[in-house]
C-alpha cells in the first residue's frame, strides 16, 4: 500500500472517528439519566476512571451509588435528594418544609411497616407496599423538605387519601390524583405542572408557575395564581361543571374561556369536563 493511501485512510477512520464521538455524545444527550452524556442504562458497556464514564453513548460524570431499599419504620432521614416520588394510595399526608438540607419521612406505627423507601442517590422513591388494611381510616405520613432547595422533580400519585403541602419548590411537579386530594396551603413554586385528578380534587392556595397542564374530568381545580391575569395565557373548558376565573364566570352545558395576552408569558390549561375549575390572581 502506498504511503498516500495510508494516509488518505488514516484520514477518512479519523474523521469518521470524530463523527461516531459527536453522534454518540447527542445520543447520551438524548437517552442519558443524570448528569451524565452517557445513557446510565448501558453503563456496564463503559469505561470508567474514577466517576468519569466513557462509552458508546458519550461520556459523562457520576457516582455510583447503589440502589438502597429499606423499610420506614422508625424514620429515615435522607440527604442530597434532588427528585422525589411519591405512590401512596389511600395515606394521609402531610408534607412540610423546614431550615436543613434533608428529607425527613416518619408515619404512624401502625403503617410504617408497610411503607418503603427506594434511594439511587438522586430520587427518593416512597411507595406503600401490599397488606396494609385501612379499614377506612387512612394512615398518616408526615415528609419535612428543605425550605431553601428547590427540587428538580416531585412526583405525586394517589389514587384514594389525601397530601396537604405548606410549601415547597420543585423544578416539575406530576400530580396523579385520580381518586384522591393535594391540597397546597402555602407558595408552591414549580416551573412546570403536569397531570390529572379525574375523580379527586387539586387546590393550591398559591402557586408560582410558567406553565400548567391539568385535567380533571369528574373532580375539581382550584388555585390562587401568582401575578395578574395578563400574565397568563388561559386555556379553560368544563362541558358540564362550572368555570369561575377572576370576575369571569360560567356555568352552561358547553363552558370554555380561551384567553391570550400578547405580554403573557405563562400558560394556564384545564379541562374538567364534569367538575368545576376557579382560578384567581394575586394582583
């Protein structure tokens, strides 16, 4: 092989090598969990130096922490939390902030044994497990969050029971409380709301957000809003219950409210089709 050959083949693998390194690091970006470029997923197929990943999806920075499951009886107290996820059908919950930089969980002695505590070093993940009877009265959970963090997710999800929030800031918060009740009693600060209570009820006394997407088709939505009413683009439709926002009100067969405002740079949208929605503003 002649030496311009070799050399025009050693070109054309380092350029492709250079094109296979871009593509595989918008693929980390694209799959990956974390802080990393490399998807998590794949991470027994990567080099690693210390917490620096190197692999087929990019590279990118970590710990690995392994998964820990453990039992809340007694109380746990866990640090550096940055998302949070909540399954508790049929609990009462109490979820309040406070000076520290932990996350505090305590219950009645009567359910601690049935709840569970999931942590990978990012996401605290309580869910209840099988076996508990309620026998109509629903077991209480109290959850203390940092008053100054603010998180990057909190997930609800509640089919039956209720959560009562004083207040706390999260980045995006999934509500799922098809059969049960949030309530936020203080300033809830979350970029972006998403999710559904079909036969529950979702009310925020005041609530900080860009953006909201929630439907609730046999339940009801409530929320005292930050700023004023030109802030907001709202999107509202109840076909048989009732809307009421600001001095605006409705309460036909067919009701929707469609309002834009050419400065408005937060985004309102709620779909009841049996329930009631009311909204006001803070200004």
């Amino acid at each position: 092989m002649s030496k311009k050959i070799a050399l025009l083949l050693s070109a054309i693998l380092g350029a492709a090598g250079i094109i296979l390194v871009v593509v595989g690091g918008i693929l980390g970006v694209a799959t990956g969990e974390g802080s990393g470029l490399i998807s998590r997923s794949v991470d027994n197929m990567s080099f690693r130096i210390g917490s620096l990943h190197i692999g087929i999806g990019g590279f990118g920075f970590w710990d690995d922490s392994e998964n820990t499951s453990e039992s809340l009886a007694g109380g746990k107290q866990y640090t550096d939390v940055s998302a949070i996820s909540l399954d508790l059908d049929g609990m009462s919950v109490m979820m309040q902030s406070a000076p520290g930089d932990a996350v505090t969980i305590t219950a009645d002695a009567e359910i601690e044994n049935y709840l569970r505590a999931d942590w990978d070093g990012y996401e605290l993940h309580i869910e209840k497990e099988d076996g508990y009877q309620s026998w109509g009265k629903f077991g209480k959970i109290n959850i203390t969050v940092p008053e100054n963090q603010t998180f990057d997710e909190i997930e609800i999800s509640m089919d039956a029971g209720n959560l009562t929030a004083d207040s706390f800031k999260t980045e995006y918060l999934d509500l799922t409380m098809d059969g049960g009740a949030f309530t936020g009693t203080g300033k809830i600060i979350a970029g972006d709301v998403e999710g559904s209570a079909d036969a529950g009820s979702v009310t925020f006394e005041n609530l900080d957000t860009e953006y909201l997407d929630l439907s609730c088709d046999s339940g009801s939505f409530s929320a005292g809003l930050a700023g004023a009413r030109r802030d907001y683009n709202l999107y509202l439709m109840s076909d048989l219950g009732s809307i009421r926002c600001g001095d605006s009100e409705m309460n036909d067969l067919e009701n929707s409210l469609n309002e834009t405002h050419d400065e408005a740079e937060r985004e309102i949208t709620v779909n009841a089709d049996m329930g009631s929605i009311e909204i006001s503003f803070q200004k």
